[in-house]
C-alpha cells in the first residue's frame, strides 16, 4: 500500500478506536511509523539515514516491532497493525515473524499491486468511512 492510503486507514481506524485526540493522532502515527525504512515514505523523508539502514518490509513490518512500539504507547502499536494489515493485502505481504524469510499475505492478495486499482478502492471506501465517523459523532442528534 501506498503512504496515503496507510495515513487515511489510520485516520478511519482512530476514528472507529480511539476515545481522544492523543490516542488518535498516537494510532495515526503508527499507521505509517512502519515505513520508515522506505526513503520515499512520509517519515523515511524525515529520518533520511534510517532507511539506508534498513531493509524495507523487514523488522518495522514485524510482530516484534508492534510489541516494541506497544511498550511506548498501545495506540502506537495499533497503528503499526493497521499498517501490517495493509500490507497484508498486497502480494508481497509482510514478514511478521522477522527475521525468519516467510512473508504472510492474505488469500486474494497476490492479485493485488501497491498502487492498483483495489488500493484506489480502499482509499476511497476509507473516506467513505471518515466521513461517516465525522457525521456520526459531530452531526448526530
């Protein structure tokens, strides 16, 4: 998946989750925190030395990166698994049990490339989500 479908899974997922803004904007974080490793990503950009460091897809897209981010902060480490489930649409999947080689992907995803057609889906039915979270908790009566 691409950044910005990660960053608005994030945002739809603190919206159905999180009961505060820091616990929202924590969720959102890690939603691209994962990506770190890629020199192209939102944070990769910011922190320009750790991506030559790391191999993309390798430990940030693991368990045991979820579970050293939940030591910080749970919200972080939400995130972080919202980010693995994403991946884990694509066919190159993650590996979740790094740094055994074995990537994970769910059934349909080898028919699914980062940037196609099902992940312009997904942005998009993840606005309709957005939307309807905004709706539901601003505009309600």
């Amino acid at each position: 998946m691409t950044g910005k479908t990660h960053l608005v899974g994030g945002f739809a997922a603190s919206l159905a989750l999180c009961h505060n803004y820091e616990q929202g904007l924590l969720l959102i974080l890690g939603s691209i925190l994962s990506d770190i490793d890629h020199p192209n990503s939102i944070i990769g950009k910011c922190v320009p030395f750790l991506p030559k460091m790391l191999k993309h897809r390798g430990i940030t897209h693991s368990l045991l990166f979820s579970v050293l981010c939940y030591l910080i902060n749970p919200y972080l480490c939400y995130g972080i698994l919202v980010h693995l489930f994403l991946d884990m649409l694509t066919k190159n999947g993650v590996k979740l049990l790094w740094p055994l080689d074995f990537s994970f992907r769910l059934p349909l995803a080898r028919y699914v490339k980062t940037g196609g057609k099902f992940e312009n889906l997904l942005f998009f039915m993840f606005w309709l989500g957005i939307l309807y979270f905004l709706t539901e908790k601003y505009l309600a009566i």
